[in-house]
C-alpha cells in the first residue's frame, strides 16, 4: 500500500496512534510475531491430540470395550505413566486429548462409515459379486438381518462383513427384500452384478413366492441360491445313525451332569488329577446350531 494511503489511515482509523513513535511500531509488530508463534504451537498440539483419540478410539472400538473406558481409565493411566517416566509437563499435554463417551462413539462412527464406503466402492469395482445373509434376534428381542459379501478385489476373491439392519415388525420376506432394497439403492448397487445368495433353510427366505428367494429372482432371474453349510450339518445331524447318537447322548449327559454343579466340576477335577489325566476338564458352549464339547489342556481348548 502507498504510503500516503497508510498515513491517512492512521490519522482517519487510527487517530490516538499518530503521535506515536516509530519504535512504538515495531514493539507492536514483534509481539505480533511472538503471538502468531504461540498460536502456531497451540493449533500443532490439537492436531497431536485429534490423532491420539483416533488411534486409541479405533483401539477401543477393535477390542469391543465400553466407550467411557477412554475418559475413565485410558487417558488417567497414560497421564500418570508419561508423567512418571518424563515429568509433569509431558503428563499435563495428554489431558487434552478428548476420549469422553461421545467423542469415542463419534470416531467410531465414522471410522464405520469410513470403511462401509471403501467396501461399497470395491463392490462396485467388481464386475460380480455374492452376498450370505442370515436374520437372527439380539438379546433385547430385536430382529437383525446380517449380511457378508463376497466379490473380486486385486484379482482375488475377497469376503468381508457388509451390513446389518434392523427389521422392525414382522420378518417375512417381503420386509426382508425391501430392507435388502434400499440399502442396494441407497449404495448404487445393482442386482444385476449379484450372482449368488447364500441363506439357510428359513421359509421367509428360501419361499419361491413370497419368500426372499422368489422376490429376488423377480427382479434378478439369473440369481443363484445356495444352502449355508452350516446348516446342512445341522439337518445331516439329525437323521445321524442309532448307534452313533447314543454315544453322543451319553456324552452329553455326563457332561452336563458334571458342568451343572460346581461341586461336581471341582471333584471332576480332581479325580483327573488322581488318575494322571492329561486334561483336567470338560468345556459345553451352547451353539445356535448345537453345542460344543472340548477339553481344556493347560488352560488351553483343544
């Protein structure tokens, strides 16, 4: 700017600062500098802080545990051990690394969108793909419609968790393909590139007229329907021979009658140990499909 322009500036904007001395000036300018420093330094140290709580979000969101562990556990115990092992000032710049309860939930939140996104654009890519679904009740009597695909990624076939919705009211196949739908809309996804659907033996979805399968086939007659494996050893389990399943019943039942009691579980052990038994005791984990029996070796299920 000319200086003619700067000096009537001062003497219009600026009147109680045009008898000032040039030094005055300058003091100014360098406390500008010095100002401008100091913010640099505190705008540097947020962006630290943003990157730590994304790191120790993705942590908390990859381990399943609760969000306010961050606030309530994670962040006191890293300031004390940094001001332990380095002083005080190092302890008192981790506290401002925000983990409360929502901030963690909204990371892991759009870490899930984040990677739901890159999924979507590598189906697109792929000239074909495959989905496996299966509708199951939570704990709170929710109906949820889970969903994996399968599609070429780098020339490989590549197999990854796709989504789940839930489905309100009834769960019949008319509701299960709408929800199934929408979200193809939603992600510019087309039936026409799905060549194959994996469900289990459930009427609403394997139904050739107001079940999943005949909706689907509706809108995409090439489609192939497969039966889940699981499921097949499941059906093959029960027309399993006379003597074979006795056995199992036996099994079973000693099992149980050991796993039921503690006192049982206890003298159980004990007699493993009396008669130099390499395992010490038995595991019974209920399954969806069935149950499963180990043994424990060394703390390990084998």
């Amino acid at each position: 700017m000319k200086p003619a322009k700067l000096k009537r500036h001062l003497e219009t904007k600026h009147k109680e600062l045009q008898n000032k001395h040039a030094d005055f000036f300058q003091r100014r300018a360098e406390n500008l500098k010095i100002q401008s420093a100091h913010l640099k330094k505190f705008t540097t140290i947020p962006q630290k802080a943003l990157r730590a709580s994304l790191e120790v979000s993705y942590l908390i969101g990859k381990t399943m545990k609760p969000h306010t562990i961050g606030e309530s556990l994670i962040l006191p115990a890293a300031t004390k051990m940094t001001s332990i092992m380095h002083g005080d000032k190092y302890g008192n710049e981790l506290k401002t690394i925000p983990l409360s309860r929502d901030t963690v939930s909204r990371r892991i939140s759009e870490m899930s969108r984040n990677i739901e996104s890159e999924v979507i654009k590598r189906i697109q890519n792929s000239s074909v793909f495959a989905l496996q679904l299966d509708e199951t009740t939570d704990i709170t009597k929710m109906s949820q419609l889970i969903i994996y695909v399968r599609f070429i990624f780098n020339e490989d076939i590549t197999e990854t968790f796709l989504c789940c919705k839930s489905l309100e009211g009834k769960t019949t196949g008319e509701k299960i393909f709408e929800v199934i739908n929408e979200y193809f809309e939603a992600k510019s996804l087309t039936w026409a590139n799905c060549v194959a659907v994996c469900t289990d033996g459930a009427a609403a979805l394997t139904g050739s007229n107001k079940g999943l399968r005949g909706l689907i086939q509706k809108v995409a007659p090439h489609m192939v329907f497969n039966h889940c494996m699981i499921h097949r050893q499941a059906l093959v389990a029960k027309d399993m021979d006379e003597e074979l399943h006795n056995i199992l019943q036996d099994a079973v039942s000693s099992i149980n009658y050991i796993k039921c009691n503690s006192l049982n579980s206890r003298l159980f052990s004990i007699l493993c140990n009396e008669m130099g038994s390499t395992y010490e005791s038995y595991c019974y984990t209920p399954k969806s499909d069935g149950f499963h029996v180990g043994k424990y070796y060394d703390g390990y299920l084998i």
